[in-house]
C-alpha cells in the first residue's frame, strides 16, 4: 500500500509541474484566457490530491 502512495504522490506531483508549466506558456502567449485559467484550475486540483497522498503517507508513517 505503502509503494502505491508513494507512485502516486509522485506521479500527482509530476502532474502538478506539468500542468503549471503548460498554463504558464498559455497565459505568455495570451491567446486563450479560458485554456489558461482551467489550466490553474487543474492545477490547484491536483496540489490538493498530491498533499492528500502526502498526507496519508505520514500518517501512516507515523503509525509505525
């Protein structure tokens, strides 16, 4: 279970770096505000489900 978290905290993260990177280059070029805050918008979604897993990770290192 441990191992599962852990993939997918870093793959949430990964995500994260992704999608930030893509709205930044959106909102440079300025062509599509819309794209650009749904971009941010999956951004934050995703922040949340990474400190989840974190979250969950400690805990469970904790309990340990």
């Amino acid at each position: 279970m441990t191992a599962f978290l852990q993939i997918g905290a870093l793959l949430a993260m990964a995500a994260v770096a992704g999608v930030l990177v893509m709205g930044i280059i959106s909102m440079a070029r300025g062509k599509d505000a819309r794209k650009s805050n749904k971009l941010m918008q999956l951004r934050v979604l995703l922040q949340a489900v990474a400190l989840l897993l974190l979250f969950i990770l400690s805990l469970m290192a904790l309990g340990k």
